[in-house]
C-alpha cells in the first residue's frame, strides 16, 4: 500500500509509514475498493457558471490510488537458470587475436588458447576453470602485447639508426 502523506511503498500490513511515520490504515478496517480503474466521473453537470462560485472547489472524491501491482521477484535471481548456469567470464578471445595478429605471432597464441577455453569452460558451466582460463588469457594478452610493441618499437629505433648510419652527415661519424 501507499502511504497518503508522502506517497511511499508501505508493506500492505504495515502500521505506519516507513519513511514519514504517519499512521496507516489497516488492510482489515473497512477499506474503499481499488477505484483507480474508475473512469472520471462527472457528477456535476456542466455549470459553466463555476468560476463565480468557488464553494465548489474542484476535488476529486476519489484519490487516484495507483492500483497495486504484483510483487514480481527482482530478475535474475534464481529463477529460470537451467543448470548448469552458463557462467560470465570477459570474453577475451577477439583481444588475443587482435595482439596475435598486431603485436607478436607467437606470444599471442596461448592467449587465443586460453581465451578459447574460457568460453568453453564458462559454456558448461565451470566458473572456476573459465575465470582462471580467462585470467591465464589476460596475462598472456598482456606480455604478448608489452613485448609485441617494445619488439616493435626497437625494430623502428634500429630502423631510424640504419638509416642514421647510412647517411654520410649523420650522427657518429
Ligand atoms: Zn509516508
């Protein structure tokens, strides 16, 4: 139920408010009917004289109680997970490839290995074998990529020093 005064989701049999502490209605004193569902009902007939009469104030008899909804579980939590669960591992295969191919041939396949078998472990529902797996996938992605690009990066420093070298005016000699 909602509280009147501040409008908060009470418990249907709660005394008071949870969040205001006002007093609540027991669900076991007469209560009014859901009439949320109520269509607007004109009970007066059209006055167009209303403005000058303010003794009618324009209340709605009925507070407009949103109706109470079902109490559906949060999702995710325990229902509908066939067993055994598939298991959220990150998904490090198209990283590993990418370093494979970008960085270093030959470090970057146990990382594709390992990335593999983190899907595959984490499709049957091994989170155990899929984290260590994934985790085995990272370190590799990560010297792979670390040495790929200090590889790289020498290859184009002994480049630039070749082409130094070459040069008649260049430094050394
Ligand atoms: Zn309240």
């Amino acid at each position: 139920m909602y509280c009147v005064k501040c409008g908060a989701v009470n418990d249907d049999n709660a005394v008071q408010c949870v969040l205001c502490g006002v007093p609540l209605r027991r669900p076991d004193a007469p209560a009014n009917p859901p009439q949320a569902q109520y269509p607007p009902q004109a009970q007066y007939p059209p006055q167009p004289q209303y403005p000058q009469q303010p003794q009618y104030p324009q209340q709605p008899q009925y507070p407009q109680r949103p109706p109470v909804q079902p109490q559906y579980p949060p999702p995710g939590y325990g229902y509908g997970y066939p067993f055994p669960a598939p298991v959220q591992v990150p998904n490090l295969l198209v990283p590993a490839v990418l370093i494979t191919v970008l960085c270093c041939p030959l470090l970057g396949i146990p990382a594709i290995v390992y990335a593999s078998q983190a899907n595959s472990k984490a499709a049957i529902g091994d989170a155990y074998g899929a984290q260590s797996a994934a985790n085995s996938a990272k370190v590799w992605c990560w010297i792979a990529g670390i040495l790929g690009f200090v590889v790289n990066v020498f290859a184009f420093v002994m480049g630039i020093a070749a082409e130094v070298a070459k040069t008649p005016s260049g430094l050394g000699r």
